[in-house]
C-alpha cells in the first residue's frame, strides 16, 4: 500500500532505474558532440541539437509506467523511442558529460492534493529536471512547441513528482513560459 509520494517515487524508480545505463556507443557520442564546447550549458545545447535526430512517438496507453519502456541503447540505436525514452537517453548522455539531472512526472490530469490518495497513476506526463548552475532547465518531449525547455501549457502550474531512489518529492512547476535562446529549438 503506498501511502506517501516518496513511496510513489522510489516505485517509479524501480521501475524506470535500469533504462538508462550507458554504454560505449552513447559514452562516444556524448564525449564527441561536446568535445568543442566548454560550459556546461554549451555541452547540454550540443547533446539537445543531436537528440533532434530522434522521433518522437506517441505513448500508448497514457501513463508512461506501464508502456514498454526502451533501454537507453535502443533509442540511441534505432533512433526513435517515446517521450520517457527520449527522456532516459538524454539523461544518460548527460551524466557521462556530468550535468546533473532527474526525472520527474508531472500531473496530466487535474488532482485535488487534498484527497488523501498516493498513486503513480496520477503522474503521467515525463520530464527531465536539468542542472546547469544554479538554474534548473525543464526538458519536456511532450512539449508540442518547437521549444523543449519550454513546459506544455497543460501543465504548467502543475505538480510533478520528483522520481529518486528514495525521499522522491512533489515540486510546483513554473506558471508560465520560460523563454530559452532559440539554440533550444527542435526545428530550425
């Protein structure tokens, strides 16, 4: 019985934690994308412009927990993967450039928090929380704007659960739009 979001959380990342992993061909292609670039934010834009290669598709059924999630190596081989596929490729290739980050689910659907009721059924739109600084950057693939650190409108204001291991946690996201230089745009 779940009866807190951090048990939420640590279930989701038990779920989620071994798509990630990193292997030689992601090592190569992080480490050559980012070998002209010295800031961190530079390197995170060069990983951003390589990943426009994949497509995107579309997730069925609606909660990301229970689709078939894709290795890390298999998007990256087959270049084309889900919106949390995306999301556990872009994630891996930055902790090899060590940019840290974390993933979270935010709320797709309106949720009283006042009802007292845990479920990851509640949290099921995937984004990657990314640290340059002391700056968070949203990256959310389900975003249908040409701008990836910019949040989809349908949640902005909303909840998302922070996933870790263990002490996972609600934060608010952003009320309105970020704007970020055009070098994050999908298309150019």
């Amino acid at each position: 019985f779940l009866n807190s979001w951090s048990m939420v959380s640590s279930m989701i990342y038990k779920r989620i934690s071994t798509y990630d992993l990193v292997n030689e061909a992601i090592r190569t292609a992080a480490l050559q994308k980012t070998a002209n670039h010295d800031s961190q934010l530079s390197k995170l834009i060069a990983i951003i412009n390589f990943l426009k290669e994949i497509e995107i598709t579309k997730q069925v059924p609606k909660n990301s927990l229970y689709q078939n999630i894709k290795p890390a190596s298999m998007t990256f081989l087959d270049k084309k993967g889900s919106e949390l596929d995306l999301i556990l490729l872009l994630k891996s290739m930055l902790s090899i450039i060590n940019i840290q980050s974390v993933i979270a689910m935010a709320q797709d659907i309106q949720y009283d928090p006042t009802i007292n009721f845990y479920s990851p059924a509640i949290f099921s739109h995937p984004l990657l929380i990314i640290f340059v600084g002391d700056k968070p950057y949203y990256f959310d693939a389900q975003n249908t704007s040409k701008n990836w650190f910019a949040v989809s409108k349908n949640i902005l204001g909303r909840s998302a659960l922070v996933i870790k291991k263990q002490d996972g946690y609600l934060l608010q996201l952003p009320y309105e739009q970020i704007n970020e230089q055009n070098s994050f745009q999908k298309n150019n």
